[in-house]
C-alpha cells in the first residue's frame, strides 16, 4: 500500500511539472507582464524604441500555448534585463546595428537562455541578415515548431512586410524539367560521340 | 598491332561508355521518376499507414500538420473562453475557409511556411486567429487554393468554420499591395476592428512568385468573441 502511495505521489509530482511549460492556456498575469516589458522597456536617449505591433501578436500566440509561471516569469525578466543591458551599451536603436556591432550571436544566446526556462529552443535558417529568408525557429520540448519568425520586419525605416512568397510552387516540376533536360542533353551528347568515334 | 595510346583510348572510351554514362542515367533517371511517382506515391503510403500502422487517422492526415476542426462547432455568437476551447499550435489544421464568387474551399493552417503553404491556406501568427477583434492574416498559393482569389467581388460572403465557432465576413474592399508595402494592410492586420486580410501572389497565373499581391479585405458580419486573457 505503501508503495502504491509513493508511486502515486511521484506520477501526481511529475504531470505537476509538466504543466506549467506546455498546457494550453490563456495568457495569464506573469504574460501580460511580459508583453508590457517588451513593448515598452527598450528607452535610449529618451526615446522609447518600439517593437512592431505584428511581433507583439506572435508573442501573444506563443503565450496561447504556454503558460509562463512565477518563478519563470522570474527568471525570463532577470535574462531580458540583461539583454537590454546589452542592448543599450552598444547603443542597438536600428535592426542594422546588431550586424554592425557583431551582436547577433549574444543576441541569439540570450534569446536561447529564456525559451530554455519554459523548455523550449531557438534554432535559425539562412542568414539573419536576410529578412525575407532568414528565419528564427521555436521549437517546445517536444521539438514541435511553436513559431517561425522574421529576424526583422522593417529594416532601416524600409518595411519588409509579413506577408509569405504565395507565387506557384512549381519545385516538382521544376526539377522534373531540368532532370528530363539533363536526361537529353546527356543522351544527345553520348549519341553524337559515339557517331563520331564510328565514322572514324 | 594496336599501340599503347590505342589501348588506352578505347580503355577510356570502356569506362566513359559502359561505367559513368550509365550511371549517370541511372542518377538522371532515379531523379525523373522519384519526382513523378512523389505524388502518386504519398497517398498510397497515407493509406497504408492508416489501414496497417498503429497510428490514427489525426496522425496520418498530413506531414507537419495535425488537425484539431471536427467539423461546425455550430456557435456563432457570444463568447468563448481560452479554456473553452483548444488554441491551435503552429502547424494545425483548426477550421475550414470559404469564399463566395471563387472556388475557394480549403483547410485553415495555423502559422505559415513553405511546407503549410502546399497545405492549405495558412493563418499568419504575425496576426490573430478569427474573434480576437483584430488582423487575421491569410495567404494560400496563387496557383492551387487561392487561384480564385482575383474572382471575390465586393459584397461576397466568406464563411470561416474553426474549432471553437463559425464566422462570416463580407468582402470590403480588393486591393493590389506591392509585398514589402506594409502600411498596405498594417492599419488593418493591427487595428481594432476585426479585418480578415487574405492575400495571393498577383497576377495568378504566373509561374514564379511575384513582387505584387492580391489583397481582398472582409468585416465581419457575425462570429463569435474569443477571450484569450485569463
């Protein structure tokens, strides 16, 4: 009985913990003040730089999904404190700058050490410098895609936008095409060799 | 008598011949004929898992997408809570769109890439899902699920089954947006009135994507309000 007790404990323990990072949820008091830190926090000479409003919607789809304790929400600030540190000692007021300064790296790391509290990873595709091709990949635990995003959505005052490349998606048929051409041309090309080397 | 640079010649011709042109058929070939069967292939290996595999029929849908819409949950009013319902996670398939005048009639994805693209028409996380009271962001290809797009007239109805309720918009306005325009459609994708913005590479019928996009912004009409804030 005992051990039936101590099992029961345990498995009641361990669905406990897992709840916090992946239940699906609203966003709760600890999100909201999260949301507010970044859309506002970012002060430099006076000025407060903000953060585009479709960013601010993609966080708010993220914190749909998650749910972000006391002591997460802790331990997130405490990270983006100094990030922001960071960000106001090499003076980051552009999207431009953080190439510039070679910040991009401790960026990411930052970034990489408060999706790690609420378990989830930050991988990139492509280059970052590219906003319309490079792209920042959240993944949960589980390693299921939470969210892709845009490294910049305006750059230097010009917008990129949000919306995708909606144009044909002909991939299959184009290396269709170019394997039959490649077939033909090699066919051609072996035929005439082999006329030649006959008459000769 | 044959001199060694004969032999040598016909040695190479040997290889050229009978090893690496063959070879390089096979490659050529293998290729050819991978990218033919790709689609003929894929829903035999859809059936066989369903039928012979210990998965279900939500996790043999599609690669990369999980469906969580069963069907018109039948409400069309009041409120729906966060806890009420489940909010789609990046890659599900969580309702069905309609567009009166087109031939539009697809799956509605949550998040959108390359892979979700050839899936349906996907719902932007840069925007909200419907009954937010915002921008709800949808692009689909121009050459399969919204190829019709161009056809939606002003005034057309656009029925949106998800989930957690049923929504109807009216076409309000069509537009042609350069892609990197973004005050183009930012008053409505991050205002506050709820706007479903659905977009295409424009014109439709060319063969690579296309600097332009076609817009077409709907109101709404009736639908119920989703709570996200706890």
């Amino acid at each position: 009985m005992k051990k039936l007790a101590c099992l029961m404990v345990v498995a009641v323990l361990l669905a406990v913990s897992m709840i916090p990072a992946f239940a699906a949820s609203g966003i709760n008091k600890n999100e909201q003040e999260l949301l507010n830190y970044v859309k506002t926090a970012y002060v430099v000479n006076g000025t407060t730089i903000t953060v585009p409003q479709e960013y601010m919607t993609a966080l708010e789809n993220v914190f749909a999904n998650v749910d972000v304790t006391d002591a997460q929400y802790k331990e997130i600030k405490a990270i983006l404190d100094e990030a922001l540190a960071f960000c106001k000692s090499k003076n980051l007021t552009e999207i431009d700058d953080i190439t510039k300064t070679g910040s991009t790296q401790t960026l990411l790391d930052y970034a990489r050490k408060a999706l790690a509290v609420i378990g989830c990873t930050l991988a990139t595709k492509g280059s970052l410098k590219d906003a319309d091709h490079g792209t920042l990949i959240i993944y949960d635990a589980n390693g299921k895609v939470i969210a892709e995003l845009h490294p910049a959505i305006i750059k230097s005052g010009k917008s990129s936008g949000v919306v995708d490349k909606t144009g044909a998606d002909y991939t299959s048929a184009a290396i269709c095409g170019v394997s039959a051409v490649a077939v033909l041309a090699a066919a051609s090309v072996a035929v005439k060799k082999f006329r030649k080397e006959n008459e000769d | 008598m044959r001199t060694n640079s004969e032999k040598n010649r016909s040695k190479k011709g040997y290889r050229k011949y009978f090893i690496i042109l063959p070879v390089v058929f096979l490659i050529c070939g293998y290729i050819l004929f991978f990218v033919c069967l790709t689609p003929i292939l894929n829903p035999l290996i859809s059936v066989y898992s369903l039928a012979f595999s210990n998965t279900n029929s939500r996790t043999a849908a599609e690669s990369g997408t999980n469906s969580i819409f069963n069907g018109s949950t039948g409400i069309r009013n009041g409120i729906v809570n966060y806890d009420e319902f489940d909010y789609p996670a990046y890659g599900d398939i969580f309702g069905k769109i309609t567009v009166e005048g087109t031939n539009i009639d697809c799956n509605l994805i949550f998040g959108s890439n390359t892979s979700l693209l050839r899936q349906g028409a996907c719902v932007s996380i840069y925007g909200h899902i419907p009954g937010c009271g915002s921008g709800i962001l949808v692009g689909a290809h121009n050459n399969t699920y919204f190829h019709s797009l161009p056809r939606a007239k002003e005034g057309a109805t656009v029925n949106v089954e998800t989930n957690y309720g049923s929504f109807v918009y009216r076409v309000k306005e069509t537009k042609i947006i350069k892609d990197t325009d973004r005050q183009g459609y930012e008053k409505q994708l991050n205002g506050d009135e709820e706007t479903l913005i659905l977009y295409t590479c424009y014109p439709v019928d060319t063969l690579a994507s296309t600097p332009d996009r076609f817009f077409v912004f709907c109101e709404l009409v009736s639908g119920p309000k989703v709570n996200m804030f706890e």
